[in-house]
C-alpha cells in the first residue's frame, strides 16, 4: 500500500532507474502503473524534481498513443510515478517472441508510433528515448510511447545517464553519440531501427558493447530492408533508409513528415496497389550505400545460414584501411566519453520563477533555491510600490536559463517623496544622522538664534516644517539657539521676494495647481488656481529669511520641490 491509497497487485517492469508495478488507485477506483525510483536515485531530490518537471509538462498532451503520466508522489521517502495502465506487452518482448512480421502490420505499428510523436513535437517535447523498452503494444496491435522526455531529468543525477546508455544505445542516433542534444529528426531515427527490427527480425547494427554499437550508428554504411527481407517494398525501404540518414539534415525533420509516408505505403498495401511515397529520387540523388555482406546481389533469395554466409564473404580491407577505421573507433569513444561528462553532467536548464512584487529578501530565497544567482542591478523610485519590492527582472519570468546563471533585479526604492522629520530639539549631529536614513540631507548654512532657554547648538526652527512631504535630496535648513546675538538671527527675520516660474508639463488636460512656501515662519499656501497643459505660472511671493521652498502639487499630489535662495539672482527658467 502506497500513500493509502495506492494498492500494489503485481511487479511488471524491473529497469535500470524505475521498478513498474500493476497497482489499483482506491480513490479512482482504477488500475494504474507505479514506477517505484530505485535506489540510488530515490534519495537524489534534484533528480526527482527534474522527473516531477518532466511528468508536469506531459499534462497538455492527450493522446492515445501517448502514455499520460499522472503525478510524482511519495511514500515514506520513496518516491514514484503514477501513470496510467497500458494494456498489453512491450515492443521488446512481442519482437523478440515474433519477429520478423509480415509488411503490413510493420508498417501500422509504426504509424502508430509516428502518431504519438507528431501529438509530442506538435507540443514541443522530444521524447528523446525512442526505443523498444519504451513503447507498449496493445492486443490490436496499437502502440503507445511511454517515459516521454524523460532524458531532460538524467542530467540532474550523477550516474542516470551512464545507467540508461546500454537501453538507448540500440536507437541511440548518431548526432547524439556525439554530443549533440535529441531533437525531433533523432526521434524519427529511433523509429526507423524500430522500422528496421520490424521487418527483418534483425537490428541494423550489432556490438557487444554500447559505445562500441554508437560508433557503428556512427560510421558504418546503412543496411538494406530488402537485402534481408525481399518482400519488403523498395518505396518502403527508401522511407527506412531516410528514417536512419547518418546526417539529420537528410532525415525527416519530425515524425509528421515520416507519418505520411507511412499512411501512404498503408492505403497502398490495403487496397493492392504498388507502395509510393511523396519523396521520390531526385536525378541528382547517389544510390545509398548498402553493406557488402547484405547486398541484394549477393543474397539469395532463400535464406542460407548466417553463420556459413558470413564466413563467405570476402575479406578485401586494405590493411590501411582496417588502421584508419581502428583510429576512428577511438576517436568515436572519446567523442561519445566526451558526450558523456559534457552533457549528461552539465547545467539544468531552469525556468526563471516569477519575483516581482516579492520583497528582495522572498526574492533571493525563491531564485537561490532554484540554483540561480542574485544581484541588485539597480532602484528606481517608485510612488505605488514599497521599498525593496522588485519591480522586474532580467532573464524575465518563465525565460529558459542554466542552473548557476545570475538572474538581475530591478528593485523599488520606495517614494520620490518623504515625510520630514521633527528636527527641533536634536543637536545638529543627531538631525544629521537621522536625516541621512531618509534620503534628506542637512543645509550646512547653519544660521543662529538667541535663546537662553536652550542648550546652544539646540534646533530651534526648521524648513521644510515638520510633517511636511519633501523630494529625496532636499537640504533641510535649520536654526539652533546661541546664547550671544549674532547678526545671523537678524537676517533669519528679513523679509524677501522669490520668483518662481512653473510650465504645466506631462499632464493631459487641466490641473488644479497648488504652490505651497516654507520659510523660517513655517508653510503657507501662496498659490491656488486651475492651469492648463503646456501653460506658464509666474508666482512671485514674499517669505522670511534668506532661502525659501517651493512645494508645487497638482491635484494635490506632489510632483516637485525647488529651493530658493535670495542671494541666488532670478534667471528667469523654468521650473
């Protein structure tokens, strides 16, 4: 019993990462298949996270030559897959109990392989393992894909890849021997050994050894259908010899291509007429190689035993030449060791999760979890979101990145605007201090009052006032007691004129424009009236002391602050 729920019946599968059983599912009240992770890789959580994404994006594709896989579960620390029942027996078994068929059931199993591929390409999944472990046949002779693009999760262990090789190498096509990622065209190459199997009982390559059967896929000439099998038709076996192309260029591009031909030589075969495919011979086109040893020439058409027919063949290989193959064997292996190390130990590819709107803190620990790398590029001010808030992000949410990539944040810094302090009262060192923990800053033109009630250096007035909003940046000029009478606390009492000159700038239609100024008496509105995009406002207003601010707000929202000073001459710009 797994997760109460899940009653085990009978063990069907015993592969190299997954052990499959018959279980009935209590709740639906059905059987399923559990494929139970062996060990070591029931205690490898990146690999079962990159198992559980893999069986996540097979959700969208329905189709019934398609195994749909349910979800990854857990039972007491053991992992597994829940997918559904497939009735009958796998590919592996029914070739090997009865191989070779006959043209026309060879031909419909493979359409019925081509029709889960083209539902899995149309949706973007490689299926990747394209062999005959992986692929269930029905009583009726319907085939259905299992484990579909599994092999994007081998990456995230360290010994699954090394583990499934001897499985894939059968079907393995040469492009991916060497290094190359599986695409589409290699999925059709698996479907042509299958193809291949199909009709002569036979696999197109033999080896004792799996990177020893890749350097074959790799450089050994393509075999013949017909060499083997006569009755096999020659349009049939162009489309075998096409499936199986060294180069993939020269392969059907996706399993859609590959399917109409087959549907072709099907409808063909039913109703009596000779087998033709849409792709014929270009006059340009060579004869494809086939291998001495299967020549049709050579063949008789009744079957002679193996063993004597290929002690027949003639040995003609310079001595030269079985050099250079022996070098290119070598060179294969390295290339295939090389595939190895470099791509089934390289970076998962990782899904940028969505941060905005997270604090920066919830966004490193989100990113950080997912093996990405964090850093601030820069704040922006903004007047809706809060400080340390992330406004974006670069590679953007759902973009494709490598595990240990740096994704880079935009972060908020909060409102343009801040509340000015109360300032009265603190020495100049503490106003100093907290002023600088909110962006604002402290006008080193100190000017000076008598009061001998107050310790001297003591904050006595301030402007900005108290409470009143003010642009980051904005030098706050005060006045601390002093207990002599300078001249400065005679100036602070002068009464001057400041002009202002305001064009209602990035605005649409009219505002109600508001111009508040604060000075060493405190803030007083001195402007209020309703403007016009575009228009110019001169104010002119008298305030106390040698330096006044202008606060100016539309609908009563704050959109900037200036700071005049009456030594400064009237330039006549523009605000």
């Amino acid at each position: 019993m797994l997760r109460i729920r899940y009653d085990v019946v009978q063990l069907i599968g015993d592969g190299p990462v997954f052990r499959s059983y018959v279980a009935r599912d209590r709740v639906q009240g059905r059987e399923v298949c559990i494929r139970e992770f062996k060990p070591p890789f029931d205690k490898e959580p990146e690999f079962v996270n990159a198992v559980r994404k893999c069986v996540d994006s097979l959700g969208d594709v329905k189709h019934p030559s398609v195994e749909r896989l349910l979800e990854v579960d857990e039972d007491e620390g053991t992992p597994f897959i829940v997918g559904e029942l497939s009735a009958g027996s796998s590919l592996a078994e029914r070739i090997r109990r009865l191989a070779p068929f006959s043209v026309s059931v060879a031909v419909s199993t493979a359409v019925s392989i081509c029709e889960g591929l083209t539902a899995l390409h149309d949706a973007g999944i490689v299926h990747g393992d394209v062999g005959e472990p992986n692929i269930w046949v029905s009583t009726t002779g319907e085939a259905r894909l299992q484990l579909a693009g599994l092999w994007q999760a081998y990456s995230a262990s360290q010994t699954a890849g090394g583990v499934v090789l001897p499985a894939m190498a059968p079907s393995l096509a040469p492009e991916v021997s060497q290094g190359a990622m599986p695409s589409p065209s290699s999925d059709v190459y698996g479907v042509g050994v299958i193809l291949f199997h199909l009709l002569t009982g036979r696999m197109p390559y033999h080896a004792e050894h799996p990177v020893a059967l890749a350097m074959k896929h790799i450089s050994e000439p393509i075999p013949s259908t017909r060499s083997i099998n006569p009755s096999v038709p020659v349009a049939l076996d162009r489309v075998v010899q096409r499936a199986l192309a060294k180069n993939p260029e020269e392969r059907y591009q996706t399993a859609a291509g590959l399917l109409s031909d087959l549907r072709m030589i099907r409808d063909a075969l039913r109703f009596g007429r000779k087998p033709t495919t849409s792709d014929s011979p270009r006059r340009d086109e060579k004869p494809t190689q086939v291998a001495p040893a299967m020549s049709a020439a050579r063949r008789p058409r009744s079957k002679p035993d193996e063993k004597e027919w290929e002690e027949s063949e003639p040995r003609d290989v310079p001595t030269w030449l079985v050099m250079a193959m022996v070098f290119l064997g070598s060179l294969v292996v390295f290339m295939l060791a090389g595939w190895l190390f470099f791509n089934l130990s390289r970076p998962r590819a990782i899904v940028v999760p969505d941060v905005t709107r997270l604090t920066l803190r919830e966004a490193q620990d989100r990113l950080q979890s997912a093996q990405l790398r964090v850093r601030v590029a820069r704040r922006e001010s903004n007047e809706e979101v809060p400080a340390d808030t992330v406004l974006e992000s670069e590679p953007p949410a759902g973009a494709k990145v490598y595990e240990g990539n740096t994704v880079q944040l935009v972060v908020s810094a909060g409102s343009r605007f801040v509340d000015v302090p109360d300032l009265r009262g603190r020495t100049l060192d503490s106003a100093r201090e907290l002023l600088d923990t909110i962006g604002l800053k402290l006008d080193e033109r100190i000017e000076e009052q008598r009061d001998r009630d107050m310790e001297p250096g003591t904050i006595l007035a301030q402007a900005p006032p108290p409470r009143q909003r003010a642009e980051r940046g904005t030098a706050v000029r005060v006045t601390v007691a002093s207990d002599r009478s300078t001249s400065t606390s005679a100036e602070a009492n002068k009464r001057y004129l400041f002009t202002i000159r305001i064009r209602l700038r990035d605005i649409e239609s009219s505002v109600m424009l508001r111009v508040d100024l604060a000075d060493s008496r405190g803030t007083r509105t001195v402007y209020e009236n309703e403007h016009s995009p575009e228009e110019l406002v001169e104010i002119t207003a008298e305030g106390q002391g040698p330096q006044a601010t202008f606060s100016i707000y539309y609908d009563n929202e704050l959109v900037k602050q200036v700071t005049k000073d009456s030594a400064e001459p009237d330039t006549g710009e523009e605000t």
